[in-house]
C-alpha cells in the first residue's frame, strides 16, 4: 500500500499539479477549455487528498493533506459559483454529440458501480470478514464510500444533464472526463509501484497497469470531442 501511495504522490506531482497551474494561467489568459481542465485536476486531488487523509495511518503529512483536500474542495466552490453555465453552453457547437459523451460517463458509471458491489453485497450478506481488505490495513474502504456515495451518482446526473442539454451538465461532464484520464494513469501508475514494492500483493497488480494505461488513452478520445466542439478564447 505504501508503494501505491507514492504512485499516486507521483502522479499528483508530474500531472495533475502540473496540470492545475497550466489550466490557472490560461484561464487567467481568458481560455474558457483551462476553466474545464481546472475542474478536472481539482477534483483528481481532492479525491486522492481524500484516500491520503483516511486510507493511510495519522502520519506527518496530516495537516499538508488536510489543506490539500480543503484548497481542493474551496478552490471548485469558488470556480463555480463565479462561473456563468449558461454563457458556457453559448460556446459550444450544436454538433456536440451530447448523447454519444453521456453514454459514455453512463456506462464509466455502471462499470465501476458493478465492480464495486461485487465484493460489497457478499460482504454484506456475510458475517466474516471481507477478503478484500486483506492487505490494506483498511477498517473499510473509502474508495467505495466515495465513489458509490458521490463521485458516481455525480456523473450519472451530469451525464443526464447533458443528455437533456442542461447547462450545468456540459460543465460537469467536461471536468469529470478530465478527472477520469488523470485519475485512469494514477491507477496505471499506483498498480506498477505497489507490486514493484511488494510482488505478492493482494491488493496491487502490475497486469493492471496496461489495462488502466488503455483505458487512460480511450478516455481521451472523448475529452477531444468534448474540447474540439467548445468555442474558447473571446
């Protein structure tokens, strides 16, 4: 687990930090696309500041990653409540295909929805242990909690409003497909240095590394569609 943590350190540190500061200064510069991008690599730290915060033991990072988290969360509140949704929908094409981009997130929804529950309701149903904790040092799993209780429900809102044309799903459905490329290469990355620091890990697998690096480089097919229907700079 401590090798999967620091592939995700990694990660934050070489693409989404990165990322942020470049998507700042454009958005600075007028770019409506940086705005997006912005989101997006907000969103991947506040999820991880999350994990950091409750999947590894107190430690002296705390209070780094409780200020990670908090920026994270702050700087999305004041993006959006500044941001005009509607003009933001003005910009884009009506050739947007906006049924092909929500049923895309739809089905990102109810793949990770399915993986999850599959060790979720035998567990439920069963008075021992989960096997799927073993390894992680966890009392539970706040993977799960997150994404089941917010980030997927989130997404499928979003991609229901997209369908419907709803301002306010152009806007979420661009920022969490830039968080889902972002967060598919933290996997790649967390999966290879997990099993690098312990080959016989339960809970880290270097086969997932190429599968994750894949679907990282599909996610992006969508993101251009979303990005190249988009009017940016006045």
């Amino acid at each position: 687990m401590n090798g999967s943590a620091r592939g995700t350190a990694l990660v934050i540190f070489v693409v989404a930090v990165p990322a942020l500061l470049l998507s700042m200064r454009s958005a600075a510069a007028g770019s409506v696309r940086a705005l997006i991008t912005w989101l997006g690599a907000i969103a991947y730290i506040a999820y991880q500041a999350v994990l950091f915060i409750f999947a590894t033991p107190f430690n002296q990072l705390f209070l780094l990653n409780l200020a990670m988290f908090s920026l994270a969360f702050w700087s999305a509140v004041a993006i959006v409540h500044q941001l005009d949704v509607e003009a933001l929908r003005a910009r884009f094409s009506a050739r947007l295909p906006v049924r092909g981009l929500a049923i895309y997130a739809l089905v990102i929804v109810m793949l990770n929805a399915l993986a999850w529950l599959r060790n979720i309701v035998p567990s439920v149903l069963s008075s021992t242990p989960p096997g799927w904790l073993d390894g992680t040092g966890l009392s539970t799993n706040p993977i799960y909690v997150q994404d089941l209780a917010f980030w997927l429900p989130l997404m499928a809102v979003a991609a229901t409003w997209l369908w419907r044309r709803k301002a306010w799903g152009y806007l979420l459905v661009g920022s969490i497909l830039t968080m889902w490329v972002i967060e598919s290469l933290s996997v790649a990355v967390d999966q290879w240095m997990g099993s690098a620091a312990d080959s016989t890990s339960t809970v880290a697998s270097a086969t997932m590394t190429p599968i994750f690096g894949v679907l990282a480089l599909v996610g992006l097919i969508p993101l251009y569609v979303y990005f190249h229907h988009l009017s940016d700079v006045d």
